[in-house]
C-alpha cells in the first residue's frame, strides 16, 4: 500500500528506487491501494507488456524528449501522437515508456467516457459500502507513471475539460464525487493517440494547445514491414511474408489505409488456413488471397481499382466551380463560364 501526503507518494517498501525494472513493475503490481487525505482509493493495475519498438527511431527519441526534465523550472510535455490505425500509436507510448523504467497504464478512450472515468469510479462494494476505484490516468499521477490516453479524439469535450488542469502547470485533477484534488507525481508523464479517420468528436482548441508537441507516425518501408511481421509471427513463411509486404507496400502508395495489424490478420488467417486441412491443404496463394479477402474485404483484390474508387469518392471529378454550373450543363453554349 501507498500513502500520499502533500502530494508526496510514500511506499511501505524504502527500497524501491533500488530495485530492477521487473521488480518495480512487480511492486506496483502490488500496490492495491493508495490513501489520499483519509480516502482509500483502489488502484488500477499496470500494463507488463514489453514490446519491442521497429524501425522510425526518431519518433522514438521526439517522444522521450517530450518527457524529459531539462530545469527546476521545466515541465514534461504531453505530445499527441497521430497515424493511421494499426501503424503502432499505443506501442510507441508503451516502448518509451519501457525504457524510462516507469509502470505503464493505458486508458481506451470511448465516445461516452465520462469526467469520473477517467478520474475516480464509486463503486457498491460486497459490505454496502462506497470503495473509490482511481482509473489508469489516476494510478500512474499517484505512482509517477506513464499514462496513454489511446484513441484520444474518440471521447467528448467534457470528459476532456476535467483534464485540463492535469495538462497544464497546475498538474493536478479534480474528482467531484470522492471530494479530492489528487496532484500529479513529479514523474508522471502522458500522451495521446489519435486516429487520422473521422471521430465522434473534434478536440476543443484550449485542449489542443495543451497536447503538443504533434508526433506523426508514417507507414514503415518495406524493410521494417519484414521486420515487424516476423518479430509477431515468426513462423510465417517467407513466400507469404513476402507477398503480403508486397501488398502493403503497394497500398502504401496508393494512399489507402491498409497497415501492418491488417497485414499480421492476413497472414495468420492464411496459416491456419494452410495447416487446417493437411490431407487436402489449399494452395499458397490460394490461401492468400481468401485471406485478403476475408480481412479487407473483395474490393482489396484489385488495388488499383479500389484507389481509383476511392479518389473517385473524395472529388477526382471536378466539382462545379462556378455558379452557372447550377443551372446549366458544362458543354451548354450558354454557360456563362464555357
């Protein structure tokens, strides 16, 4: 257990800063609770997962400078990270958050997250009693973590307000239904990612001056695309590795919005469709282009065509200029714009 007092954080454990990055993860593993001016709050848990961070090394080091203390005066930045899904948004923040050494909490935003969840949540315990339940956001300001807002333009502009004190110099939140202001750890740090597709809600502006700098992550060449599909899959062979790179790699260029998650369902629905029937096995590429099929859909089977329907939809065709186009055709005699 951990008490705060005065917005100090104080383990039962002295020899924490000590110990080894596992053991620490262990140790706020079994952190349950954290009392905060006589308020016993129920802690979320960290995320242990360690991946492992392939190629854009750049990105890599903008966000650990983002959360690097350079004077008594300086204060960590709290970038947003953006990139089409299933580029490795969420990984980047979990990576750097490995090699900072500091426990990593996720929050999945949501279009009806509200103000409490991401703060405090009552919940009805078995004894009838109110426990106070401290979200992942909560837990990481009171363990001095690392905290990733994923998916952050999903949620609405009043879930985002109750984090505007926590983004800025104050660096403290506020939870109506416990009756705390719970004040960020000196280490805590933050990020947010966010999708380059349409969201249920557009951040306000006083939010987006809090969430900079502005992080983009590109699609991976063809190279670190091998290397991301084998590290997942490493017993994929190299035939179908290789033809699903070459997929991705083309629709790269095509500006279409497949990634290296939907390459990882090709070729894992492709294997257990190879090794399914061994009496009778399908074909390899066969098996590959029911893959495609089955994750993206029919229209994936001819990129060529579906880049061409898609710059079709968003205006390949010229759209009227001028106002005589309302009111007669483009090849009339009489179009004041012919």
């Amino acid at each position: 257990m951990c008490v705060l007092h005065n917005s100090h954080i104080i383990f039962e454990d002295k020899n924490i800063n000590c110990i080894k990055f596992e053991d620490l993860m262990n140790q706020f593993s079994q952190s349950k609770t954290a009392v905060i001016d006589g308020i016993t709050l129920t802690l979320s848990q960290p995320d242990l997962t360690t991946p492992e961070w392939i190629g854009q090394k750049e990105v890599l080091k903008q966000i650990l400078a983002c959360w690097m203390i350079i004077s008594d005066k300086d204060l960590p930045l709290s970038p947003r990270i953006i990139g089409m899904p299933g580029i490795g948004k969420t990984t980047l923040g979990m990576v750097a958050a490995v090699q900072r050494k500091q426990p990593l909490y996720i929050f999945q935003c949501t279009s009806d997250t509200r103000p409490e969840d991401l703060i405090i949540t009552p919940v009805l315990a078995e004894s009838g009693k109110i426990s106070y339940h401290a979200s992942p956001l909560v837990t990481a300001m009171i363990n001095g973590g690392i905290c990733v807002l994923d998916e952050g333009n999903r949620m609405n502009e009043k879930s985002w307000a109750s984090l505007a004190p926590l983004l800025d110099h104050r660096r403290y939140v506020e939870s109506i239904i416990a009756g705390l202001r719970i004040n960020a750890h000196k280490e805590f740090r933050t990020c947010v990612t966010m999708n380059n597709d349409e969201s249920t809600f557009e951040i306000p502006d006083y939010m987006l001056s809090r969430l900079q700098p502005t992080l983009t992550l590109e699609m991976p060449n063809s190279q670190d695309e091998i290397a991301i599909l084998k590290y997942h899959l490493p017993f994929v062979e190299s035939e179908l590795l290789n033809m699903t790179v070459n997929f991705l790699q083309k629709s790269h260029q095509l500006d279409l919005d497949f990634s290296p998650r939907d390459g990882l369902h090709i070729l894992q629905y492709a294997m257990k469709r190879l090794v399914q029937d061994k009496d009778h096995p399908l074909a390899k590429d066969l098996a590959w282009q029911e893959a495609v099929q089955k994750v993206l859909g029919d229209d994936a089977l001819n990129l060529d065509e579906m880049a061409k329907n898609k710059n079709r939809a968003l205006g390949e065709i010229r759209l009227p200029q001028g106002l005589g186009d309302f009111f007669f055709d483009e090849d009339s005699p009489i179009h004041p714009d012919r």
